[in-house]
C-alpha cells in the first residue's frame, strides 16, 4: 500500500483497488478529521450514487451540529440578557404603554413628587392624614380609569 502526504493530507489508496483507472482514493485531512473520497471515471454508477448518499448524510449532519451549536450560544445569550425571565415581556408592555402617553407623565410625575415635597413638611400626625387621603384620591382616579377602559372597549 502506498501512502502520500501531500499539505498535510494523508492521501491512500483503497486496499482492494487494482492502481489502474477505477483507482479509489482516501483523503485524510488532519485539521477537520474529515475524509473526501476521490474517484476515478470508470467507477460503478452504484459506488458513486453510494457515495453521494453518503456525503449528503454527512452535510445534514454537519448543519444539524452547527444549527444546535447556533441556537445554545443564541439561548445563553438571551438567558444572560434576562430576556427568557417571566417579568420580562410584561415590563415591556408596561413601559411601552407608559410611553404612549408622552409628555403627561412627565406632568403626572411632577404633580405627585410636588405632592409628596410638600406632605413631607408637614408633622407626622398631620402626613399620616394627609398620606391617607391622598391615597384614596389616587384609587377613586384608577376607578375612573377602570371605568373608562371599560368603557372604551365596550364602544370599539
């Protein structure tokens, strides 16, 4: 048998080939472990569709293992984002929503941190008072809030 290293290929004739024209070669690649079959002409019609069946299982294979190597990087990375948490999407939602509103919240922050400054001047018998009321002003507004989304999904 005779052996050939050509750039670092490992190049070998097939044990059962004659070294005329249906010669078969093996090629052996050192940096990949992959073998390429190199063919002569005269080679059974049935040998090479063989082959090809072969090379076609081996390209699955290859893109099945690079697909799975794609997608856990793909999912770490998301995971590592906080994009897979269950809060995630439902904060989206929230901060969009807000956002639609545009330059009223900015108005609505103010008004409550105003509110707030000015609770926290007065004595703490008087803020627990004032506290309270406020937050029943603030639930009496979601009601109304709550009514009118009602409201409006009832007209559309």
């Amino acid at each position: 048998m005779v052996c050939v290293e050509i750039e670092n290929k490992v190049v070998v004739p097939k044990p059962d080939s004659k070294l005329a024209s249906d010669e078969t070669l093996i090629v052996l690649k050192e940096a990949d472990s992959s073998v390429d079959r190199i063919t002569m002409e005269n080679e059974d019609l049935k040998v090479k569709a063989e082959r090809a069946g072969e090379s076609v299982a081996d390209l699955v294979e290859s893109s099945i293992d690079k697909g799975t190597h794609f997608l856990k990087a793909k999912l770490k990375s998301l995971h590592t984002a906080g994009v897979l948490d269950p809060g995630y999407v439902q904060a989206k939602r929230d901060s969009a929503d807000i956002a639609r509103l545009g330059p009223l919240v900015i108005g609505l922050a103010t008004a409550f941190e105003d509110t707030i400054t000015a609770v926290r001047k007065q004595p703490y018998e008087e803020q627990v008072k004032m506290l309270t009321g406020y937050r029943k002003l603030m639930e009496e507004q979601i009601n109304v809030i709550n009514s009118r989304i009602g409201f409006v999904k009832r007209v559309r």
